[in-house]
C-alpha cells in the first residue's frame, strides 16, 4: 500500500498493545498485529504467541509490545516481565530486566549495529496490579511515546530507553 501510494510512508503501524485494569482489579490486555497484508509467507510473529508479545496474569500484571517480534519469540519476554513484576520488580524495572536480556541475547552478528548492541527496536508497556504503568524501548527511536488513561485522565508518556542513539 506505501509502494503504490495509498499510505504515506511511516504513517501506519503494524503491532498494538493495550492492558488495562478495571475498577475490581481484573487485568486484561490485547496485542494486535497487521495481520496477512504485511505477513511474510511462513511467519509466524509473536502476538499470537502468549509470553512472547503478550502475558496476563489478573495475580501481577500485563505486558505487551512492538517491535522485532523474532526478539521476544526467542526470550519470551512479556512472561518474563510479568514474572519479574511477581518478584516484586516495578514496571519499569522488570521492562528493563526483558530488555537487557535481549540484548544479552542477541548474538547474530547480523542483528546486531557497529556498537555491538542490537540493530532493532523493541518496545514494552507494562502494567501491574496496583495500576502503575512504564513503558521502556532499546532505544529512544522512532516512537517515543505511549498513552495511558487513569483517574488522572489521558496522558502521553516518554518511553524510557535502555541505550541511548539509534538502532543504526
């Protein structure tokens, strides 16, 4: 659709993620994805996998993500979020806990930039069972915000990166 010129370049998105949690403390969450237009024939990603794309449990929390779905495939990274948030990690620190463990991870040497780290992006956003939310990138490149709605009202939030520049 960009190549013919039905969609401006850099003006869609391929993944979602939302969670939420409701006024009894029942978690939920939804991961979506392009679906069979941007499907690489033989692919399969990592939204529909549980634990790599996405993860409940009503006991601790939700995450999700975009990003290099290959990354969280290999780590099943959204459990281990959630499962690092059981241990009694913030939101934002068992984000980061996925992400360095990406980049440990990521050995390919054609996934990865002259610096040595990972030559992608890949993005969390997490929620707990008390409602606080974080949302942590590799990098702080491309999108750097996410959303989220609570007594407060609506709000963007700055994504915190574990790397500093670009994946380049």
């Amino acid at each position: 659709m960009v190549r013919d010129g039905l969609i401006p370049e850099g003006s869609f998105w391929g993944t979602i993620n939302c969670d939420g949690i409701n006024t009894n403390g029942d978690i939920c969450g939804v991961t979506t994805t392009s679906g069979l237009a941007w499907k690489i024939p033989g692919r399969v990603g990592d939204s529909p996998i549980l634990g790599a794309g996405l993860y409940v449990d009503n006991d601790v929390g939700a995450a999700g993500s975009t990003g290099r779905g290959e990354a969280n495939l290999y780590n099943l990274s959204s459990y281990l979020i959630v499962e690092s948030m059981r241990r009694g990690m913030s939101p934002k620190d068992a984000g980061m806990e996925a992400l360095k463990r990406i980049r440990a991870n990521t050995v390919e040497r054609r996934l990865l930039n002259a610096r040595g780290n990972p030559n992608f992006n890949i993005r969390f956003f997490v929620l707990n069972k008390r409602g606080e939310t974080a949302g942590v990138a590799m990098y702080h490149a491309g999108e750097t915000r996410y959303a989220i709605c609570n007594e407060n009202g609506a709000q963007a939030l700055e994504l915190e990166p574990l790397l500093e520049g670009t994946p380049e």
